[in-house]
C-alpha cells in the first residue's frame, strides 16, 4: 500500500472521536512475532529519581504508558475517550446527590500477574499507600479529595470524599491509583528501579544498562481479568536516543511502529510521500506546551514582567516557523477541544504588541532590557525544542525590551532542578491526566502542583477548583473554569503557547494504530496487531 495520512478528529468532551479514515482499526491478529514501538521517551534513574516506575510517583506520559499496560486502576479510559468505563471494577458509581461518596464493586476473580487474589484490601491499600507518601513528583495531588478508602468484603471499595469531585472516577482511571501488591510494594518506601508488576493485560521485563531502561518486553498477561481486548500476545517498546535513530530503524525494518516524538521534518516527509510501505496517521491530541515562571524570583516576582513577555509572544508566528501545520496557537492552559475553554490570553492581550509591553513594563517602574535566562529541556519533548526557544528568545529580544539567553539540560536534571525552583523561567509540555479542564487547571494552580509553584492564588484553591468540580454536568461549570483562566492570564504564573496533534508512523501490516494513542498521549498498546489493512 502507498504511504498515506490518517486523520482521526476528535471533539473532546463532547463526542467521541470518529475513524475518518483506514488504518488498521479493526483488531489484528494475536499471534505472530513481536510488534516492536519506537519512543523517544527516556526512562533513567538517578539520585532524585530512584523508583521512577512506581504509580505512587510516577508523574511523566512514558512511564505512565509503560504503568498503563501492566498495573490495573478499577477505571480506565475508553478508546473513543469518552466517560471513564470499569476496567478492574465491575462497576462503579456516586451513591449520594453531592457527588462525595464513591463505590466500586471489583470483577469476580482478580489476580495480580503472579497468581495472588486481589481484594477490596488491595485496592484500600494502594490508594493510601500513594497518598501517604506523598511524593514530590507532585502525583498524589490527584487523589487529593480522598479523606478515607472503606472496605465491605472481598469485593466493595468505597471512597468518602472530603469535597464533591465530579472528576474522581477519571483520577481512578490514572496510574496514581494503580492496584499493587503490598508483598512487592512497601507502605513506608517506593520501590526502586525499572521492576513492576500488577494486574493489567501484560507482564513487564525491561533491559537496562548504567540507569537506562533501552526496551520494555510486554508479554500478554495471562491472568488478566479486565475490559481491555487484548489483540497480539507480544509488544516490545524501544527507546531511541532521538527522533533520527528511531526514524532510521524503521526505514530498516528493526522497528514496526514509530511514536512520539517525530520532529516536524520527519512528519512532512511522510505526510507528502507517495511510496513506501510505512502509513502516518494523525490524531487529535491535547499536548500543551507553555513557559512556568517561579513567581518568587526577582527577576520575575513583578507581574509585569510576565504580563509584557505575554504580550509579547507572537505564537502564530512560533508554531510557523517551528511547527508549521503540526500546531495551533494556544492562549490558555486549557485545549481549545476542551468544554470550558476561553482565550483568556488573547482577550487580555490581544495581537502581539511592543508598545503595550512598553507601557505595561514602564507603569510598573521597571528598568529595560529584563535580563532573563529561558531553560529548556534538550531531550523530552523533541528536537524542535531548541528551535522554539531560539524563536522565542528572538521575538523578546527584538522588541529591545528583554536580554534573553537560552538554555538547554537533559530531563533527568531538568525535571529536578525546576521542581527545586532553580529556574525563573522554563519551558514545559504537558499531556493531561484525563481529557477534562481540571487536568489542565489542578496540576499547575492547586496546591502540591506538579510544578511545586510558590503562585498560590487563595479564590482559585479555596473556591474556584471546588466549585467547578461539583458540576457531574462539566457545561455547567464553564463560567468557573473561565474565571479560573481570567484570573491565569492576569497574573501570569504560565504562559500558554501551542497545543499538539499526535502522529503514528508504522509498517503496512501493522493494525490497530488508529487507536494506538488516545488524545492524552496514552499508548494503547493492546490495540496493535499484525494483518493486513486497507
């Protein structure tokens, strides 16, 4: 078959995505050799980062794509992502009107992967495990409207809430919420290294060498009790150093399906090749990038130096040059795809304007130019990284208002160092939780956010964030959830710039890449199977 592209719309919150075109949707086959993905995920240990594979920390989309296939939540999200659907629960619901008490009752005959029952014990324990230990990765922020777990039985789990939290089944569709074995998982430590188990549709075993995890062997897990269709009985997931290396390993054949993160090249060059036996497809994504600030910095602590870089930053302009047709322009934290969007940034701010930022700076007394320092990571989001920093240094520097320098650090210092707020400003992605705004709010304005951000605004925290999640009905909280973003774009502690599509790259017998990435950039790796498509 010639190399084409796949488009796959989705309209988030709302509907369910629609196959638009071939590629492979139906199941595959489950026999045959391995199905091998390429990733330009990293996946290390160090020092700040010993037990980067277990749900109570894990807070990254890699390794919360390898967590995904072997340790099972009591929900999960549907292909189509739509409501979150049982997946080790049999079924799950609100018992009450206030949207407190949640119950779950588990699948008859639940194993872990080694053969042990899995109870109501089981899933109590995992849960208060994972918020006890709190970890700094940011993660249990998610279970955070958790006050206590209740057992009856072997069977039934009951969550009593400490406020009304629409989203909580979605949070126990995250790995954060993960059933683990207490004879493999300690209440009082995590469990360090590249080793997990648990109940998903595969068993794991990685290869490592000097801190680096280079494959994940998934081998279908035969004690899997769940709602998942498991379609091929092997997966294994390669690690490349870049997008270059893992490109040139499928023009080889050494791999079937390539994933994130291709650079905008490589995806123009499939998208407008003729030939080949290698299919891309696109899929609607909620990937966000933005710039963090440590509000308490000097050199930013002044809102008005955030308020003219923001009034600054041409991002159609960035995700021309840098991106091209592969990006949209982004003026909140929140999708544009997603229900309770507002261009908060845009109705602030409006067109890029130096004489506005010259004012703005002016009004507040401060000098010119703003000398200030742009980090970046140099290998966890792509290879265009350093291209948009360099663009976005240019558009400040031209404006002879900011003396902007860039830099770049590898992940593994970057992700440590700006949680340790040793950076002013940095350069972020983010790939939501659950497709929903209070996956793009929470993470960065509530408390223990993910960034560990001094911005702490007290009506965002105390009233706003509960307010919108009391409403099951997420329509009827948009006017909350535009305050909340209002109230982002006047004081700044982020800056919103682009929102992502996804794409798969994979060979012509590969089926099942339709689904293989759902809008969060969730692999869905039990999708894939070996066939021939149309």
């Amino acid at each position: 078959m010639n190399r084409k592209t796949l488009v796959l719309p989705a309209v988030v919150g709302l509907l369910a995505p629609v196959l638009a075109a071939c590629g492979g949707s139906d199941g595959g086959s489950g026999g045959g050799d391995a199905i091998s993905v390429g990733t330009t995920d990293r996946f290390t240990i160090t020092k700040d980062d010993a037990a980067p594979l277990d749900p109570a920390w894990a807070y990254d989309v890699g390794a919360w794509n390898i967590l995904r296939h072997t340790s099972q939540t009591l929900m999960t999200q549907p292909r189509g992502d739509g409501e979150p659907v049982p997946e080790a629960a049999e079924k799950c619901a609100f018992t009450d009107t206030g949207n407190e008490r949640y119950a779950c009752t588990l699948r008859d005959g639940l194993k872990f992967s080694n053969g042990d029952a899995i109870t109501a014990e089981d899933v109590k324990y995992s849960i208060d495990r994972a918020i006890s230990l709190k970890a700094d990765s940011g993660v249990s922020a998610l279970l955070s409207t958790v006050d206590t777990v209740e057992t009856q039985g072997d069977r039934e789990v009951i969550f009593h809430l400490n406020s009304a939290d629409a989203t909580f089944p979605y949070k126990l569709s995250t790995p954060v919420a993960g059933i683990v074995n207490k004879a493999s998982y300690p209440k009082g430590k995590l469990r360090e290294g590249f080793e997990l188990s648990g109940s998903g549709p595969y068993e794991m075993k990685g290869e490592s060498r000097d801190g680096v995890l280079n494959k994940v062997v998934f081998t279908k897990n035969p004690n899997y009790k769940g709602s998942l269709t498991v379609n091929n009985d092997k997966v294994e997931l390669v690690s490349f150093d870049d997008a270059e290396a893992m490109g040139s390993a499928l023009d080889k054949g050494d791999i079937d399906v390539m994933t994130r993160a291709m650079t905008p090249e490589q995806i123009r060059k499939l998208s407008n090749s003729s030939d080949g036996d290698v299919k891309l497809i696109e899929v609607a994504g909620l990937e966000i990038r933005y710039l963090g600030f440590n509000v308490d910095a000097p050199s930013v602590k002044d809102k008005a130096v955030r308020q003219a870089m923001a009034q600054l930053i041409n991002r159609d302009e960035l995700v021309a040059k840098v991106y091209g047709s592969q990006a949209e322009p982004l003026y909140s934290m929140v999708p544009a795809s997603i229900t309770g969007h507002s261009n908060s940034f845009f109705n602030k701010y409006g067109d890029p304007s130096t004489s506005e930022a010259k004012q703005t700076l002016k009004s507040a007394g401060i000098d010119t130019p703003v000398k200030l320092t742009l980090h970046y990571t140099t290998d966890h989001y792509g290879a265009a990284t350093k291209p948009e920093f360099e663009e976005l240094q240019r558009q400040l520097n031209e404006s002879g208002l900011f003396d902007i320098d860039i830099k770049g650090t590898p992940w593994a210092v970057f992700q440590s160092a700006e949680r340790d707020l040793k950076y002013d400003v940095f350069g972020m992605g983010w790939f939501p939780d659950f497709p929903d705004a209070d996956s793009f709010i929470a993470p960065f304005l509530d408390n223990g956010n993910t960034l560990n951000s001094p911005y702490l605004n007290p009506k965002i925290i105390n009233d706003l964030i509960p307010e919108s999640r009391r409403e099951a009905d997420r329509l009827s909280a948009v006017d909350t959830l535009t305050e909340i973003q209002d109230i982002t774009a006047e004081d700044v502690p982020v800056i919103p710039l682009w929102q992502g599509k996804q794409y798969v790259a994979a060979g012509d017998d590969v089926t099942g890449t339709a689904y293989l990435l759902n809008s969060s950039s969730s692999l869905q790796l039990w999708e894939l199977g070996r066939g021939v498509s149309d």
